[in-house]
C-alpha cells in the first residue's frame, strides 16, 4: 500500500511537469490469451526511481511495480502481485511482461524514472484482441491528456495570479499603514513646536509685565521729587 501511495504521490507532484518530459508514445496489439511485453528506453543513467504504472478508467492512476534502484528487488503494488506481471530491466531497456493478457488489461501504460526534478516517462497504448474502440480511444486519450495539461496550466497561473494579487493587497495595506503612522509622528511634532511656541510667549509677556512692575515704583519716587 504504502509502495503504491508513494508512486502515486510522485506521479502527482510531478504532472505539472509532464509536457516537457514526456517521450513519443507507441501502440502495443495483441490477441487475448497471449503474453506481451512491453518495452521502454532505460534512460537512466544513474540510480534512480524506475517503475511502471497504468491508468485506469482514464481517470485513476495505478502503479503496477516498481524497482527503487538498479540492486533493489522489484516490488508489486496492490492488485498486481498474482504472477501475471513480471518487471525487469537491463542497461538499455526496461521490461514489463504481462502473462494471458485479456480485454480488461487495455489501456495506457507508463514507463517512468524519477531522480530530481520532472517525472520522466513514455507512454504505451495496450491494445488486447484488436478492440476497434480502443484503437479510436487512443486519438482521444491523447487529445484529453493535452486539455488536462492545459487545465492545469490554467489553474496553475490562476492559482499564481490571486496570491500575487494578495501579496500586493498586503503591500499596499503596509504602506499605509506606515504613511499614517509617518503622518501621526508629523503631526505630533507639529503640535509640540505648537506648545513650545505658546511657552516661550508666556515666558517673554510674564517678563515685560515683571520690568513694568519694577519701574512704575522708579516713577512715583521721580514724580514725588
């Protein structure tokens, strides 16, 4: 279980990554009852993820095996561990050998390397018994998996543009806050110069009222004489 969440996992993480590194895809036909294997370049060049997955119902992703590094055994996820599938690899070419092959194992299949950065695949189409359906499908699944990579595009810039829209919202609210406060200490200052101004004149008329005073006794003396 555990095997599968994490292949899944990387699947996702990386699908935003798909359009450009993905390879050319390939149509695999064979009848029902036979064993068929399906091949894909080994363009890994060092040790990394390798493993095969398949999608079901064109909506749900299932991993079938995977190898976590060229000495490690191989294991079976869910639902794959009856002996039908059997997964192997060499320098050139990574294998994936599927035994009496029916109707129900139609379908994409992928190759995949997972080392750092993008998920790295190639896709095989599984045709069993010559489905003539399938064999339309296959336009259709290409045309779906290019407006599902669009859609993510899609959601991906609409997702950028509104945090970026909150980011500016925030800087600008800073701003203001920071001319109000500029504009808070301006006034404040203001009114201080303001109370200093009104003390130096109580100061400057307490002290002409003062000399009046002391010479208004100098005058009575003189007149007096």
């Amino acid at each position: 279980m555990m095997t599968s969440t994490l292949v899944t996992a990387l699947f996702l993480c990386s699908f935003t990554w798909i359009s450009g590194s993905a390879s050319k895809s390939q149509t695999v036909k064979v009848q029902s009852g036979e064993d068929v294997k399906l091949l894909c370049p080994n363009i890994s060049k060092h040790n990394s993820l390798t493993f095969w997955f398949r999608l079901v119902n064109r909506t749900e992703v299932s991993c079938i095996s995977v190898m976590f590094d060229s000495n490690s055994p191989v294991r079976f996820c869910d639902g794959y561990q009856t002996g039908n599938f059997e997964m192997s690899s060499n320098i050139s070419t990574l294998f994936l050998n599927i035994n009496q092959v029916n109707v129900s194992d139609s379908g994409q299949y992928f190759c995949a390397f997972y080392m750092s950065g993008p998920l790295i695949f190639r896709v095989i189409y599984l045709n069993v018994d010559g489905d003539g359906e399938f064999d339309d499908a296959v336009d259709s699944e290409s045309q779906k998996m290019s407006n599902v990579k669009l859609t993510l595009a899609t959601v991906i810039l609409g997702g950028l543009t509104v945090f970026l829209m909150m980011v500016i919202a925030g800087l600008l609210l800073k701003i203001r806050k920071l001319q109000k406060a500029d504009d808070d200490k301006k006034d404040s200052q203001q009114s201080e110069n303001l109370s200093s101004d009104d003390l130096n004149y109580a100061t400057v008329t307490f002290a002409s009222a003062a000399k009046r005073r002391e010479l208004e006794p100098n005058v009575v003396y003189a007149a007096t004489r």
